[in-house]
C-alpha cells in the first residue's frame, strides 16, 4: 500500500500536538508514513518535534518526521493536511470575550457563538483559505481535517470557497456521552448515542444500550429528576422543554442562546489554560529526558481525526461519531447552505454522512444562529465591515444596536491585521 503523506499545520500545539501523536504513532496501518509538522513557532514546533521523534522510536512505526516554518515546503504531494492552527489564541480571545461585556453584551466564551465567534471568523477564515489555496496548487487531492474554531464557520467557509475536500473533527459529543451515562449511573463506554446538530450544539436523538441496545432515554428522563440540581442546569432546563438532550455542555451551547448567560459569564478560563500549558512543557521536558516514562501517551487519545484518516487511507471502515460537514440535505430540516455535526462512515471513497430529522423544537432552535453563521463567513471571506455588522445583528445574543456597532468598531481595529478578503 502507498505510504500516506501526512502534513500537521500548526503541530506546534500541545493540546492537539500531543493526542494526534498519541494516535499516529499508535497505528500500525500508517506505518513508514511520512509526517510533516508545520509551525510558524519555531520554539513549539522544535519541542512537538523532539516528542514526535521520541514517540516515533518507541512505536517501532518508521514514519519519516520532518518539520518546517513553511507550510509550503510540506504541502506539495500531501494526501492528509491536520489543521490546529489559532492566530494569538488567548491573546485574542480575551478581547472577543471582555469587549462585548464592555457594552452589556452577556455572552459566555465568546469562541463558537455570539460576537466573540464573528471575530474568530473574521481572523481565522482568511488563514485557512489562504492554506486550501495553497493545497488546491500543492497537493489538490488531499483531505483537510480541521480542529480549529469556530468549526462550524471554517468547514462552511472551505466548502464554500474552495474545491478542497473537508471535514471538522471535535470531541465535543463524548462530553454529551458521558453527560447522561453520569445522569443515568451506566458507563459510559456501555452505551451508544446518535447526535446531530451544530458544532458544540448538537441534540442526542437516540441513546441505546450496547448489550441489547435497549432504548434508554426513558431511563435518562427519570433519573435527571432527581439529579444533583447543580449538574448543566442550562442543558437540563432545555432538556425538560424540548424532550432531548442537548450537548456538548452548557458553555458551549450557551454561545448560541440570547438566555445562554444563564450558564455564566465567567468566560474561558484563561488563567487555568496558561498553567495547563506550562505543565504540558514540563511533562514534554520530563518525557524527553526520560524522567516520564513515554509509553504512558502510547495509546489512543480518543480523537477521531487520525481514525479518519486511516480509514480514507486502508479503506477499511470507519464509524466516526461526529464530524463537521457541508450539511446538503445530512440535517434535512436545517438549510443546506450549512456547516453541521452528524455521524459519518469513513472508507476509501470518502465520507458518508448519516442523513437525520431532528425533532422540530430542536431544529427550530439550532436555525435560531444560521443566518449568524451564515453571514460572518461573507463578512470573513470578502473582509467587509457591513456584512460583519448584519452578522452581529442576526446573532441571538446580541440585544442592543449601539451596542453591536461598538462592539464591532472596537474588536475590527483590534483584529485588523488579520481581517483580509480572500475572494
């Protein structure tokens, strides 16, 4: 079998750094495979580096590692291009989260929804067009699997904008898994759920035991009554309105609620993120000295994109539990001309999405934040400032005109060395 051509753009990243390798290098079907890691950060991507070669050895594997500043020195030939790249993530994000308190905007995160997420739009979209660009010249062929947010927004914009073949990878629905398993008292690799929706708001439609895929949503309606009443109460609320469990958590799919604040307005915990990474360097040091015992990250992390990419690769089957697609008709009652998270089946002729009706209350919800969507890619794509006001004022969140005019005065001017027209 032909060796697959891997190429990591933004491998610099230890949160997606280290469970890509985990899974890469615990996959003997991608043996003798060559990865290019990609990295504007030469201090990052020299660290991530050292930790691919090191994992490399002990997996036995062979791949051949490479690294580079130069996106355009690994791209050409490539047949997979893994995507974790953010642009002064928490630098930004900050701005997107405080300036709207600023003006009485309440919002939570600010990352997927509200007008915190027409700003990672705004920022990032461009970015990533700049690089299918790159690939539709390169490397035509090649798949585009992102874990970059908004997730939604950038899959959407790839689609859309370029003849690349792309899906968003995100773990958001195992959170949703584990959710009910705890409500319901049942591990939870012992049940299977089925959820569709938007990226980091979708709706668990089914919930079904492995042994004997009894149904058990009846058993989660009865055990969330008498749940501890502080566990997601934003999502339990939801749930008892509209008789299915919404997910990933109630941050996350508060973004998309003009009532979202309920979750609370305390934002990304940016302070915990700083000390996490500096552990995650530590940890890294430790293993590269040899003071940590690697074997330890020699096992699957439980991200799906390397699984993907396997199955695209072997054509062997895979049964992914989300992925972020171009909907056209795989969520029949949301509008086509969308990016949405759905079950897919992955072999050697590509991505098969699951085709699902959600309940109407449901899909009645999620259209809520689909012109919002919508219209801060346009505003992204052509970097125009009254799109991006349209899509402020189409956004659920937003409740006050004046105060999405200076929100959106402030945060371009902030995020306008980034903000450029890629059509």
């Amino acid at each position: 079998m032909k060796k697959a051509n891997i190429v990591f753009i933004g491998a610099g990243s230890m949160s997606f750094g280290i469970p890509t390798f985990r899974d890469l290098f615990t996959t003997p079907q991608l043996a003798g495979s060559s990865l290019r890691l990609v990295d504007i950060d030469r201090e990052n991507l020299d660290r991530m580096y050292a930790l691919a070669v090191k994992m490399n050895e002990t997996s036995g594997l062979s791949f051949e590692i490479s690294k580079t500043t130069d996106r355009l020195d690994a791209l050409p030939g490539a047949d997979y291009v893994i995507n974790s790249l953010a642009i002064e993530r928490c630098d930004l994000w900050k701005h997107d989260f405080r300036v709207p308190l600023k003006h009485g905007i309440k919002h939570c995160l600010g990352e997927n929804g509200g007008p915190g997420a027409l700003f990672f739009t705004m920022r990032t979209i461009p970015l990533i067009l700049d690089i299918c660009k790159d690939m539709e010249r390169l490397c035509p062929n090649a798949w585009f699997l992102n874990f970059s947010n908004p997730e939604s927004r950038i899959v959407l914009a790839v689609n859309k904008y370029t003849k690349i073949k792309c899906i968003g990878l995100c773990h958001g629905v195992f959170m949703g898994q584990h959710a009910v398993a705890e409500i319901m008292k049942i591990p939870a690799d012992e049940i299977n759920i089925i959820a569709a929706g938007l990226n980091h708001f979708q709706w668990i439609t089914s919930i079904r035991r492995n042994s004997d895929n009894e149904d058990l949503y009846d058993l989660l309606r009865e055990k969330e009554l008498s749940f501890d009443p502080g566990y997601a109460p934003l999502s339990r609320k939801l749930f008892r309105a509209f008789n299915y469990w919404p997910t990933c958590s109630d941050d996350h799919l508060g973004e998309y609620l003009m009532y979202g604040y309920e979750a609370g307005m305390h934002g990304y915990n940016f302070d915990g993120d700083e000390q996490a990474r500096v552990h995650m360097k530590m940890e890294i040091a430790d293993v590269l000295s040899g003071n940590k015992d690697v074997n330890e990250w020699m096992k699957k992390s439980g991200e799906k994109a390397v699984e993907a990419v396997t199955a695209l690769h072997t054509g062997v089957k895979a049964d992914i539990p989300a992925a972020i697609v171009h909907n056209n008709g795989a969520i029949n009652n949301l509008p086509d001309d969308l990016a949405v998270e759905v079950p897919v089946t992955v072999d050697g002729a590509g991505v098969h999405k699951m085709q699902v009706n959600l309940p109407k209350g449901a899909a009645a919800l999620l259209n809520m934040s689909v012109s919002a969507q919508q219209m801060s890619v346009e505003a992204a794509v052509h970097a125009d400032k009254q799109t991006a006001l349209q899509a402020l004022l189409c956004d659920p969140v937003i409740n006050d005109t004046k105060a999405a005019e200076k929100i959106l005065d402030e945060l371009w001017e902030i995020n306008k060395p980034y903000i450029k027209a890629s059509v």
